[in-house]
C-alpha cells in the first residue's frame, strides 16, 4: 500500500468523526465526498478548490458572476465548460453554475476572465444541489438574493472542468482496500447529470475534504455499477445509510475504482 493511500485512509476515519455532527440525521458512518464527472469518453474532471471573493448577478437573470482566488486545474479547452460547486452542508443545499460550452464561436473570455482581484467566472446556468439522493428540482431563473441567502456565506467552492462537467455530492459508506487498490462504494437515486455523464465516460475524479478547511484529497478511478451480490456487505451498508436518512433504498449502487491518490489544497 502507498503512502498516499494510507495518508488517505486516516484521513476518510477521521472524517467520519468530524464530519458527524453536521450530519446529525443520518445516525450511519459515512463520510461526504463530491463526484467529479465529464461527459468526454477518457477524460477527468479537472477539480480545484478556489477561495469565493464575491457572487453578483450577470446580465440577465439566468447569469452569475462569480469571484474566485486562482488559478484553476486547468482552463478549459474546445467543447468543455466551467462548473463551480457551491454548498452548505448544514442545509443540505446548495449550487452548481455552469459556464457555457467553449465552442468555435466563442473565445476563452467568454467563461473565464482574469482581473486584479483574482478569477471571474460567467456562470450561463444554475441548477439546485442537494445531498438527498432523490432530490430533483432545477431553476432556469434563481433569483439572486434566494441564492447569495443559501450560499453567500460559503467560503470555499470546488470547480470543476471538462466536458459537460458536472460535480455532485455522494455520501461514501463503505470502502475497501485489496492487494493495494481502493474501491469507494455509494448508491444513487435518479438518473441525472452525474449518470448521463457515466453512460459516456466512467472516469471520475472523486474530492474528499474537511469541510472546516478545504483541505483533502483528489482520487481519480473508474466507476461502475455492481449488484448487490457482488459485495454484499457495501451493498449492506449502502442500504442501512439510506435507510437511516430516510431515503428508502437506493435505485442504483456504484463502486469506484481508485487509480490515484493526490493532495488537494485550497486556492486563495
């Protein structure tokens, strides 16, 4: 086993602890993490966490300006997007804004502009995020203040880019480590975003972090959906940590195959 896995491995067990409290409804070990995916067959989801400097309304009402301490993981290239990630655990709610696709017709400026405070991304969409797996309800036009009340406060966001770039949270209540490789296992309720990007690509960049800090890791693998009687005992647990949040029993359960393990730092 690596060093960096086993640097991983105290750090998901003592996530479980800290991370408890916020989740006082879900009397179950698990641990939050966020799904990074792309829609581009053998590409990831190029994740960083960047300091929020500011939220001002775009101009329309279906566009955000969003402030960020740099740089990103990368800038995207033709045919991808921004995506930043803006969540309040406590409320089990928050935001993704979506830049609009790089295409012929448009230029880097369009989704991402430096100035002397740091980043600007122009958000083209928003859409509602929530830790219920079964949650589903998006807005074409949120209003600024319903969504500067929910988010404002947040410090950190997580950006994402790539290809339909999408990042999504996952409780992960079950893990295993054999012959040195890490499988992370988690259930899923629609089919939305996140799905239709693995119908396509089954990459994913996976981000764990303490939700006090901002600091955690980046684990990059491969997902795919089991049965329940391939490993009965995630299966299980999936099941129980539903079960303790109300959420009935999972439509779907997934494991992830961890290729790398990488630190991940906050921006700013």
């Amino acid at each position: 086993m690596s060093s960096d896995l086993q640097s991983f491995l105290a750090f998901l067990e003592a996530q479980k602890a800290k991370q408890a409290p916020r989740f006082p409804s879900v009397k179950f070990d698990k641990v939050l993490s966020f799904m990074g995916t792309t829609s581009l067959g053998g590409t990831y989801n190029a994740v960083s966490v960047n300091r929020v400097l500011g939220i001002e309304p775009g101009p329309t009402g279906r566009e955000l300006r969003l402030r960020l301490a740099g740089p990103l993981a990368r800038t995207p290239a033709r045919g991808e997007c921004i995506t930043v990630h803006l969540t309040r655990v406590e409320q089990y709610q928050g935001f993704q804004v979506k830049t609009r696709a790089l295409s012929v017709n448009s230029v880097a400026t369009d989704l991402l502009e430096e100035d002397r405070d740091g980043l600007v991304v122009k958000g083209a969409s928003i859409f509602t995020v929530h830790h219920s797996p079964y949650t589903l309800k998006f807005f074409e036009n949120v209003p600024f203040e319903e969504l500067v009340q929910i988010v404002g406060s947040v410090r950190y966001a997580l950006v994402g880019v790539g290809e339909t770039a999408n990042i999504s949270p996952r409780f992960i209540f079950h893990h295993e480590v054999r012959d040195g490789r890490l499988t992370l296992f988690h259930g899923d309720g629609l089919a939305l975003k996140t799905y239709m990007n693995l119908k396509s690509n089954r990459l994913e960049t996976r981000t764990v972090i303490d939700l006090d800090t901002y600091r955690g890791y980046a684990l990059r693998g491969t997902v795919e959906e089991f049965a329940p009687h391939q490993h009965p005992e995630a299966y299980d647990r999936i099941c129980r940590g539903y079960t303790a949040g109300g959420w009935g029993k999972p439509s779907r359960v997934f494991r992830s195959v961890i290729d790398d393990v990488a630190t991940l730092e906050p921006a700013g």
